[in-house]
C-alpha cells in the first residue's frame, strides 16, 4: 500500500515559540506597505515558515474582512491566535505594528519640530508606484488561492462589480455573497450534479463534454483540494480553546487590558477624548483602513481641532510612506496630543476593539472552517473580497502612475517581487533610495 504521508515542516517541530512568532511578524511588519501586507504575509506563513496551509490562511484572511478595523491588523491577530491563543495574538499584533510606529513617531517628531519636509513629497511618489507594482503580485499571488472554481471565479467577478459599478459598501458586498455561498452549497447539496459548476474549470469543461451522458448515469465528482499541502502545518496540530472556562479567561484577560487601557487615558482629559473616539471608531467602521479615514478626520480636525487640515494630510502622506496600515496615522494624532505616550495610546485604542473580537471569534470560526459546507461558504465571501481589491488596484494606479518613472518603478517592483528571489524589505529600501534620486 503506497501512501504519501504528509510531512511536518522543520521548522514547526514542536509548538511554535513566540521569540519565533515576533521576530517573523516583525519581518513582515519591516516589508508591508498597504494591500501588499496580505501577499507579504502569506510568503512567511505559507512558504517560509509553512505555519499554515494555503486554505487555512484564506480562511484567516476571510474574517480579517468580516470585522471592523484594519483588514491587515486584524489577520495578524488571527494568525498568531491560531497559534499561540492570546499571547502569540499579542505578540504578532505588537511586532507586525512596531516598525510602522519607530517610523511614524521619528517623522511625526522631525515634522512638529523642522516644519515640512519636502524629501516626503518624492518619497511618496515613488514608493506610491512601488506599493502598485507589490499590490499587483499580492492580487495574483491571492487570486491563485482564492479563486480556484468556476463559483469562486463569479464571487470575484460579483465583488469586483459591486464595488467598480454599483458602489456598495462592504456590508453589502458581505451579505450578498454570503447569502449567494450559501445558497450554492445548499443546492448543490439538494441537486449533486451542480458540483461540477463549484469545481474547477478542467471540471466543467469535462462535465460540458459528457452532457450528452444521461443524468442518471453521472456520478458527482469531489471537487480536488488544489490548496492541500505536502505538510502537517503547525496550526492544523494546535488545539483550538473552546472550553467554556478557557473563554471566560480569555474574556477575563481582554476586560483586564481594556480597564487598564481606560486608566491611562484618564490620565489627561485630552487623552480620554482621543482615547475613547479612536476605540470608538475603531469598533464600529468596516471596510479597511481607508474606510477610517473620514472618520477620523472630522474627530481630530473638525471636532477637536487637534490638527489642521494641512496638518492632516501630511499626517496622510506620513502614513502611506510608511510600512503599515494608513491608520498608523493614529500614531501622528497621538503624538501631537501628548507626545511619546499619546502617540502609543493613539495606535492601541485605534485597533484594540477589532483585536479584541478577532480573538473571541477565532477559534469558533476556525472550527466552524473545518466543516465542509462552511469553507465553501467562507471560500465564496474570500473570492468576492479579491474580486474588491481589483478595484483598490486600478484605483491607486490611477493616481499614482503619472509618468513614465513611476511606471517602470511599478513594473520593476513587480518583476523582482515575483520572479527574482530578493526579500520585499529590500525591493522597498531599493525603491526609496530610487525615490530620492529621481523625484527629489
């Protein structure tokens, strides 16, 4: 009896540490620059440190957009909750953001104390191009993932409309193609011969070509896992904390790092007024980073007057320049409110609610993925939020590939990323130093 057995990587022998987990997550924090974390992260999980199996991170990654918040920030928690509970989602979280928050302070500092820097205009424009070129191999890095049946292949066409035409929020983008899943598992269930229209192209197009066989004499084919790995991934072996005493601790633990987080903020009057807007904020807005945006614009402008509108945007340029999610902006805010511990206390309370929920709900979800049904539910909402990030994609070419340099830097990001085996963190140093030299 032949068998391939699968594999453990060598290097998830054992549980993993979380000296492991930091210095990984702060890898991927050095190199991601907006969509292109989602690509950047996957490389680690999947490839070099193959903690996870494609499925499994798709399926991370799917409820990183089902939560408010930063869809970055939020698979991070997932990541390091499925493998090391609470605080391996602590540890990824806080190294994943530890970079962005050196970088924004150092320049939110050089910025309050020598006025405008004009080195950030050309920086800008050229890491502007280059987070194209990286978004683009992110996308079909994901789209190769994520989008590997005939069903999968229409959720992304759907998303992509929903968004480019109809201009339907995320919200609706969730339930129509949550609603559409299941409604296709549900038939398919009833009338098995619809399987063929949930399996891959090869398929459909055998089932086209065997239309003339009388139904009767089909049998329903198992839709192949293109996405099964050679190895036993280090979360697959890690037990998922459903016991009800486990979730009163950890319930236990988050109301404890809440309270703690609210004694600060009443330190100072205008720490509690920003403190308690950006949690504010940050448990209630969904649909990305940039869907914040607006949001926090009124509080610190028009509401409180922290900054001004000139102040605001170089806050925004600051934040797109720097590896990170754009609500790293946070960081900016805070350090002009109360300095060194405004600046901390801006970023914690920007992304500790959606932390908080992401983990309460990983391990109900992620046993809920094991079930069949459920994944190709979840598979279906994934497929529709790459469908959506076409979108960002044309969105953000259009406005940052202007000219000739900009192109050929987004290209050339491209091509290295994809095809030559170079670390992201140096595509990106490279790209600054061009950045200077061209669009100084």
């Amino acid at each position: 009896m032949n068998e391939t057995r699968k594999q453990v990587a060598p290097s998830d022998v054992g549980r993993v540490k979380l000296w492991n987990i930091a210095r990984t997550f702060l890898g991927i924090g050095l190199a991601s620059f907006s969509l292109a974390a989602l690509g950047e992260a996957k490389n680690w999980m999947t490839k070099k440190r193959r903690w996870f199996t494609d499925d499994e991170y798709m399926q991370g990654l799917g409820l990183s957009q089902l939560l408010p918040g930063a869809p970055t920030v939020n698979l991070s928690s997932y990541l390091g909750f499925r493998l090391r509970g609470l605080p391996g989602a602590a540890v990824a979280t806080v190294c994943f953001l530890i970079p962005c928050f050196l970088l924004m302070l150092l320049l939110s500092h050089l910025y309050f104390r020598y006025g405008e820097m004009p080195v950030v205009s050309g920086l800008f424009h050229g890491l502007g191009a280059l987070v194209v070129g990286l978004v683009f191999n992110t996308i079909l890095n994901l789209w190769r993932s994520g989008v590997k049946t005939v069903f999968n292949w229409l959720m992304a066409a759907a998303g992509f409309a929903m968004v480019f035409w109809f201009k339907m929020g995320v919200i609706k983008i969730l339930l129509i193609t949550g609603v559409a899943s299941i409604i296709m598992v549900l038939l398919t269930h009833r009338f098995p011969v619809l399987s063929h229209w949930i399996g891959s192209w090869n398929d459909l197009r055998r089932h086209l070509a065997r239309s003339n066989v009388p139904t009767g004499d089909m049998k329903p084919r198992q839709v192949a896992d293109d996405g099964a790995a050679d190895y036993v991934s280090a979360c697959s072996r890690v037990e998922l904390p459903l016991h009800w005493s486990k979730v009163i601790l950890l319930v236990f633990w988050l109301a404890l790092i809440l309270a703690v987080d609210l004694a600060l903020i009443h330190l100072k009057p205008e720490l509690m007024q920003m403190g308690s807007s950006f949690l504010r904020i940050g448990a209630v807005t969904f649909g990305s980073g940039y869907a914040m945006l607006p949001f926090i614009q009124n509080t610190v402008v028009s509401e409180f007057g922290w900054l001004t509108n000139q102040q605001f945007a170089v806050a925004l340029a600051l934040s797109l320049i720097t590896p990170g999610p754009v609500t790293i902006i946070s960081a900016f805010i805070g350090y002009k409110v109360a300095g060194i511990a405004g600046a901390a206390l801006g970023m914690v309370n920007m992304y500790f609610p959606a932390w908080a929920m992401t983990t309460l709900v990983t391990a109900p979800y992620a046993r809920a993925g094991q079930v069949v049904h459920v994944r190709q539910v979840i598979g279906g909402i994934v497929a529709a939020f790459i469908g959506t990030l076409v979108v960002v994609l044309i969105k953000i070419s259009a406005d940052t590939l202007v000219d000739i340099p900009t192109i050929v830097m987004a290209a050339g990001a491209f091509i290295v990323q994809r095809f030559v085996k170079v670390d992201t963190v140096w595509i990106v140093l490279g790209g600054a130093l061009v950045s200077l030299a061209v669009f100084h």
